[in-house]
C-alpha cells in the first residue's frame, strides 16, 4: 500500500533504510544482512534517492522524498499487487509529476497490477489502463480510459470531466456544476445514489429503483436510468479546437 499523507505514514523513530528493511524481511524477500542492504540500495536506486538517505529520520525529508519512500516500502516486498491512495495529493504540482512517473516507471519495469484511487482524472487519464467511477461506494460507470473519457458517460462522470483543470488555449471544455450537498454514505437515497444531485433526474424513477446496467461496448457499463438513445447523444465534455479555427475566432 502506498498511503495518501507521506507525513503521517513512516515511523519518525526510526531511518529510511530500517523501514524498508523491515518490509524486506518480513516478507522473505531476503534474510541475509548483506543482501538486504544491496536489496535496499536497490531500491533506492529505483525511486532515485541517494543511498546515504539510508540512514537519515523521516524528519530530514521533504515531502516528495518521503513519498519517494512510501512507493520503496511498498514494493520492497515484490508485491504483485500494490493500492495507491491518492498518493500524490498531498505533493506540490512539480513534485507530483516526478512522483507519478517514477511510479509509472516501477510498475512497466515490474509489472506490478497498480489500483490507483484519486478524485484527479487528469491524472488516472495517464495511468490507468481501465477505470471504475465510485459514487458513494456504487461503481457508475466501468471502461477503458479512453471510453470514459469519451461520450456516452454516466452523469457522475459528466461532471467529473468538466472538473479537471486544463491549461490549454486549444482545448474547450463544457461547463457542469452539481448542485446539493453529498449524502450520507450511511444512510444513502434510494434508487440511484447519484439521484439527489443528477440534472438528467427521472423522478418517480431514479429516486426510487436502482439503475441497470447499460453495456456499450465489451466491459464498458454504465449505471443509469437514461435511455440508450440519451446516453449516446452526449455532447463530449473535453474537445480540442483546431489551431487555424482558434486563429480565425481571434482575428473576427
């Protein structure tokens, strides 16, 4: 597991290179001291701190660096198998982007199955090869990358879209902005759990009866009440502009 804070996970008593030794151990990866020590100057090496950084407190690192640990730790133990949360929300922007594709990086060089969860699309866009769009514990919409972000989409992941932020003078991006307050994942509403806060809202429908499942496409599913017609209907949220049509605009 590779956690969201970087701050609060690593145990301020003890070094860099005795956390990750311990992972080491525990899980059989070595026994022996002297091939834990190459083990974890391996590892070191993979998520590009100095070997020296070995001995220093988690005080002594940023956060970045920290970080930086956390995705050692967790593949110290040669998982097949590693659950990132939000693991880079926490980062600056430039620091993110480093720690990202360092992450990227292990997982190809490993091949490593990565559950990556994070509420920032732009980023899962570039990781993930599939995508699951939760809303109060309920999957709404399941697909390749490239069918998520592309139309028909659930109304959740509509407004979603519209969220990520993208500096770029060629794209054009529809504006969406969900009203109502989050319920309760205690005590959610029945029917679609979407249906307090949905602009497509079918009363007497989505408020009382749990969507179906609408395939699209081979493992592309889409909980909702709309028809098939509506869903495919759907204006793109993210489109680009042409540069010589962008031109034109200006100079009108």
């Amino acid at each position: 597991m590779i956690f969201q804070n970087p701050f609060d996970t690593l145990n301020p008593s003890h070094s860099v290179g005795a956390q990750i030794a311990r992972v080491i151990k525990k899980f059989g990866v070595a026994r022996d001291p002297a091939k834990i020590e190459a083990r974890l100057n391996e590892l070191l090496d993979i998520v590009k701190l100095p070997r020296e950084f070995a001995s220093r407190r988690p005080r002594q690192l940023s956060g970045g660096q920290k970080q930086r640990v956390g995705i050692a730790r967790a593949f110290a133990g040669d998982p097949r198998m590693v659950i990132a949360d939000e693991p880079v929300s926490a980062l600056d922007v430039s620091v993110q982007a480093a720690v990202t594709g360092l992450l990227m990086d292990i997982q190809r060089d490993k091949r490593t199955t990565l559950l990556f969860i994070s509420h920032d699309l732009s980023v899962v866009r570039y990781l993930a090869d599939r995508i699951i769009v939760m809303y109060l514990g309920q999957i709404m919409e399941k697909g390749t990358t490239e069918e998520i972000f592309s139309p028909p989409y659930h109304p959740y992941t509509e407004a979603l879209l519209s969220a990520v932020p993208i500096a770029d003078p060629n794209v054009r991006k529809r504006k969406i902005v969900l009203q109502g307050e989050i319920p309760s994942p205690s005590n959610p509403p029945t029917g679609c759990p979407f249906s307090t806060r949905c602009a497509y809202l079918i009363k007497g429908l989505c408020d009382t009866t749990a969507p179906p499942q609408r395939e699209f496409a081979p493992r592309h599913v889409v909980a909702c009440h709309l028809d098939r017609a509506t869903l495919l209907a759907m204006e793109p949220v993210i489109t680009i502009v042409a540069a010589t049509a962008q031109a034109e605009a200006v100079h009108l």
